[in-house]
C-alpha cells in the first residue's frame, strides 16, 4: 500500500482577503512570483503523491487551468527564444495529474474533505491547506506519510509547537507522547485559551487520513460557526480506532489574512536566493529611514 492521492479544499471564499478575493480565488494570490496553491503542490510532488484532488467552488476554475498547459503561451515562448520561461511554465502543467470536485455549497472544511470522498475511494490519503505554506528541507505531508506507514496506515495529524499565550488561535491535540515527536491523540479542542489547553501543540493543515473518516464526516453535526468541521470528524475518528499526531520539521507560514501574509512575503523573499540580497537592502533602508525619524 502506498499514499497516492492528496485533497487540497480550495472551495473557501476567502473573505479575509477582500477585496482581491471578490474575483480572484484566494489560492491564486501570488508569493513572489507563484500563486500560494502551486507550493501546496508542490509538497505534494515531493512526497511523490501522484493524484491531486482539488475540491473546489464556482468562479475558482483558474485554479485548474493554472495547472493545465498553455499552449497558446507556450507557442509565443518559443519563437520568441524564451527557453528559460518556456520550461517553467510547461513544468507546471506536468507536475502531477490533477481531478476535481466542486463543493456546492460552502459548508465548511470538514463538508469540503467529503466531497472528495467518490474521487479517494478506498485508501488512505493526505489532506492539504493551502493557505498553510510550510518550508521544510523534507515535505511535511512526506513526513507524516512516513509515520503512517509506520503506524500500519493509521490517521496521523500534523502539529507544530506554539507559544501558550497563542492556543487560542489554532485546534490543538491532547494526547500520550510515544517520544519526543509523536503522540496517540485522544482529543483535539478548538481554539482553546490558554489556560485549559491539554498542550501547546496546533493543528496547521497538513493531514493523514483513512477512508473511515468520511463515515465520521457523515455522522458529525455541524460545529463551530455552523460549519462541518474537519476536526470534529477526527475527535470522533480518534474514539473509534488509533490516531496520532507528529511534531513536524518546518517553518509554516499562515497566508489567510493580511498580517501574516506580508510576514509570509518578507521571510520567502529572505530565503529565495532570487530576493535575498534585494529584500535585505529594502529591510537595512528601511532601518535606517526609520532611526533618522524618516518614516
Ligand atoms: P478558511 O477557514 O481559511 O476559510 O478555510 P476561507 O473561506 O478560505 O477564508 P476566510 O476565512 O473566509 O477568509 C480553510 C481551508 O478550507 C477550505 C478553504 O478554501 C481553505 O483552503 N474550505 C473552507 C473549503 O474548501 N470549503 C469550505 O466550505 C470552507
């Protein structure tokens, strides 16, 4: 058995981000010079997944031809000697094969993952956020594809160490350490305050999921904001079989709101050899300007 396929729910509104999201898909919002989903699928290339499900909504069909080749654009490539450009956009069209479901109504992330249930059949797979860039030296969906393995297929959840005073922002999993990385969940607790969070370890958007999710998916009621929570589903999932939860190698980087978007911007472009040297100078300027009380 291997992990083949990946879901990446696309289908949000992305309301954070308007006014660009009224016509542009969230997901097509570039970091330097690629929207945010091409590094979702990226990851997924180099953990060798071969299939990318994208559940999707209406108005979001750029998100599928970004990924088709363009042969019109190719063609103009070509006879004008653009050797370099051509391969990069002919890459992009070649990286993995790609379906789609559309998810009708957005009624929530848990809601998306099921309507990806006819296209993932029977097997486990691997569940991506897009808005959740994570730079790591081994894909994260890789690594927690490896524990999964190890663990004979079993569900496991990435997470990531916060800071105490920030559990209140993110899904965070309870459970017994196995060792210093990995964890049998018993619970994950949304957003809780400090102060009766089980741990300080958050749930990202990086996911190992087997097809008895989708039952779980079915039985949930509707949670928090009136949605179908992924999370829901996967408390449920954890009362009936073994799920575990691994601290991940990686830097992730939120892109859903515009704060943590700028900061996404700044540290990509510091570790781009492309930008380094320019976004450096931009940052020793700006030091500057500020001390002699320009800005
Ligand atoms: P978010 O919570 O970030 O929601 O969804 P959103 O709609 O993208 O953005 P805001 O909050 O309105 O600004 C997390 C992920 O789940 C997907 C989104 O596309 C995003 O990748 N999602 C969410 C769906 O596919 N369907 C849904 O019904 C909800």
């Amino acid at each position: 058995m291997k992990i083949k396929k990946v879901v990446i729910p696309v289908a949000g509104k992305g309301t954070r981000f308007l006014p660009a999201t009224k016509e542009i898909p969230k997901e097509m919002i570039p970091i330097l010079d690629r929207p945010m989903i091409h590094y979702a699928v990226e990851e997924a290339v180099k953990a060798n997944i071969e299939e990318v499900i994208f559940v999707t909504s209406k108005g979001k069909e750029v998100i599928e031809k970004y990924f088709q080749r363009n042969s019109t654009l190719e063609e103009f490539l070509s006879k004008n000697g653009k050797e370099k450009q051509l391969q990069n956009i002919k890459n992009i069209g070649d990286m993995i094969s790609f379906k789609t479901v559309e998810q009708s109504e957005q009624l929530g992330l848990g809601h998306a993952v099921l309507c990806a249930e006819e296209l993932v059949g029977d097997e486990p797979f691997a569940v991506i956020l897009g808005d959740d860039l994570i730079l790591s030296s081994e894909p994260v969906v890789g690594q927690l594809m490896k524990i999964s393995e190890e663990k004979n297929f079993s569900p496991v959840i990435g997470v990531m160490e916060v800071p105490n005073e920030e559990t209140f922002r993110y899904g965070i999993v309870s459970g017994n350490m196995l060792n210093d990385k990995t964890l049998k969940m018993d619970s994950m607790v949304e957003k809780p305050e400090p102060q009766n969070a089980p741990t300080n370890l958050a749930t990202p958007g990086r996911y190992i999921l087997t097809p008895d999710i989708f039952q779980c998916l079915k039985e949930i009621p509707r949670g928090s904001g009136g949605e179908y929570q992924l999370t829901d589903a996967i408390n449920h999932l954890a009362k009936k079989r073994d799920v575990y939860a691994h601290v991940f190698e990686g830097d992730r980087f939120d892109t859903g709101n515009l704060d943590c978007y700028l900061n996404a911007m700044v540290e990509f472009a510091l570790r781009d050899q492309r930008t380094e040297g320019l976004m450096r100078n931009i940052i020793k300027d700006k030091a500057a300007q500020m001390e002699r009380g320009l800005l």
